[in-house]
C-alpha cells in the first residue's frame, strides 16, 4: 500500500516516533543513506510561495542521493488547465514521490488518490505537518524528550501550524496549549482527533484566550505569522484582535525560565514576535529552519520504504 504524508495524524504515535529517530541518524550522517540512488526523481511543487520547504526539500533529496525536480505550480496551473488527477497521474509516471504546496487539503488528497507514489503535504491552508517534524525534531534535541513537554502556541491557533501543533504535539504525548482570539481556534474536528490521540499517548490539548495562560509554565513558546498566506485580504481585521497575542519578553517571562521559543517563519518582527525575542538566548528557529531538512529526509525515506 502506497502511504503518504498528508496530515500529522497519517503517522501514528509510534510512526512519529521512528521517522524521528531517522531524521536524528540522518542529521548526524546526513550523507550516510542513499535511498534515491539512481538517481530517482523527488517532483517538488508549488502553488504558493516557499523559501525553507523549496531549498530543505531540495537539499535533503540531493543528500539522499535523488533528482530534486521543481515545478512551478502557476505554469502547470492545475485545476484551470488540467484537473489534479490528470496531474497526478503524470507525476507520479515521472516521479517516485510528490511533494506538494498549495491551498485546499481536498487537493492533496485527490493527488494522493491518483499519484501512484508517496505524496507529501507541504502545506496547505489546514495543514503544515512536515514543519512539526522538524519542530518535534528541534524540541527533543533542546529538552531530552516530547513526551510530557509542555507546549504553548500563541496567535492564530486557526491555521495550519495550530491544526498540525495540536495533532502532532498529541501524538507525541506533550501537553499542547493553544491560546488565541475567539474564532482562531483549531478546527473543532482536529480538536477532537487531537483529544483522542493524546488519550492513548498521556499527552492532551488544551484551549484558551488568554495569551498568559496559555504561555504559564510552558516548556515550549511557539508562534506563527498572524496572517497566513491566502488571509491578506483579513490583515487590517487580524492586526485589531491579535497584539495581545505576541511573543514579547514580557510574555515569554510567564513560562519556565528555560523555555525555547519556536516560530516556522517568515517572522514578522514586532507583529507575532519582538525583535528580542527571536533574537534573544531562548529562539531556537534557525535549528528548526535546519531542521526542516533532516525530518523531510526521514519521513520521505520512511514512506518510500513503507511503500514499497
Ligand atoms: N501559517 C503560515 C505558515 C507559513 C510557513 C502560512 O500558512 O502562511
């Protein structure tokens, strides 16, 4: 059976686990395994704009010995010149896995369906689940452990990295506070998974509006843009509700005096984060940025080894 990366909870806790322990081997050796030797051909495309996915995916698959091919999402104009199934079925001819970026979940699923290879997620308006192995990845190299760290995101808990922290932090039995604005919740059904999820792992998911609530003793201080690619047009409304929201000193003083602090970027200085902050002892986004590259390696070579 073909498996592919979708969603965080396409890997099941145990799953989580071994793609991690994979993408520490391939960061301590990260020329050290060839699965793409051939070399195989990895289609990398995207429909929205990317800096770390772009060159971490074309990095790690050139390390595990394969052909980075990228496609220009705007040229191949799927859905208007050709529909996904079509382009899935013309990939996957070319291609032993698919990484893809764009705005609708539905979409990747339906190139799941058609693709005959692994696809991959690399981001959609629901989801970022490759971003949560390298932030997993990043946090056990910074406290020793997943299980029982204390998670908290705060800003808009409503887009992808609030679905993904939730569902990812669950499987991996940390204890993941969102705190955000009323109507920038995670997606009630993620919710739901998330809370069965951290039943079976010992972890659990917690929801506030209150910033220092959320941020109280937390081991873990994540945060993400306020305005998600595809929301511009919400940037006047978002930039009313969510200062309350941002990762000042002031904030960060809440949590444990040795909590790091974790963005995906871009960062928007003295929006969602102070300047201090991300530059301050405590951030730890540039490993997280570098990370992104040992954790896509792992999980791709773990879907192509599963698949096979
Ligand atoms: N939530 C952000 C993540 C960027 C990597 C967005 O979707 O734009």
């Amino acid at each position: 059976m073909t498996r592919h990366f979708l969603r965080d909870d396409d890997l099941s806790p145990a799953e989580l686990l071994e793609v991690l322990d994979l993408a520490d081997a391939m960061k301590a050796d990260p020329f050290g395994h060839k699965p793409l030797t051939g070399p195989h051909t990895v289609a990398l495309v995207f429909d929205r704009p990317t800096l770390r996915t772009q060159v971490s995916f074309a990095a790690g698959i050139a390390e595990l010995g394969g052909n980075p091919m990228t496609v220009d999402g705007g040229l191949a104009a799927m859905g208007s010149r050709e529909g996904v199934e079509d382009v899935a079925r013309v990939l996957g001819r070319q291609a032993a896995a698919i990484v893809w970026r764009t705005a609708h979940q539905s979409d990747v699923v339906t190139m799941a369906e058609h693709a005959g290879v692994p696809v991959l997620n690399a981001l959609t308006d629901e989801f970022h689940p490759c971003q949560l192995l390298a932030d997993l990845q990043t946090v056990r190299e910074h406290k020793g452990r997943l299980a029982g760290v204390r998670a908290a995101f705060v800003g808009d808990g409503a887009c992808n990295m609030g679905n993904s922290w939730f569902l990812a932090g669950a499987a991996a039995g940390m204890h993941v506070v969102v705190g955000a604005p009323e109507g920038f919740h995670p997606d009630p059904d993620v919710v739901a998974k998330a809370r069965e999820v951290a039943q079976g792992t010992g972890g659990s998911v917690e929801l506030t509006t209150d910033p220092v609530e959320a941020v109280t003793g937390a081991d873990v201080v994540v945060t993400d843009s306020w305005v998600s690619m595809g929301r511009e047009e919400e940037a006047g409304d978002r930039m009313r509700v969510f200062p309350p929201y941002g990762v000042t000193e002031e904030l960060l003083a809440h949590a444990a005096a040795d909590a790091i602090v974790m963005h995906c970027l871009p960062a928007y200085r003295g929006k969602e984060i102070a300047e201090a902050v991300i530059e301050g002892p405590q951030s730890v986004v540039w490993d997280e940025a570098e990370n992104r590259r040992h954790a896509q390696k792992a999980v791709l070579t773990w879907l192509l080894e599963k698949s096979s």
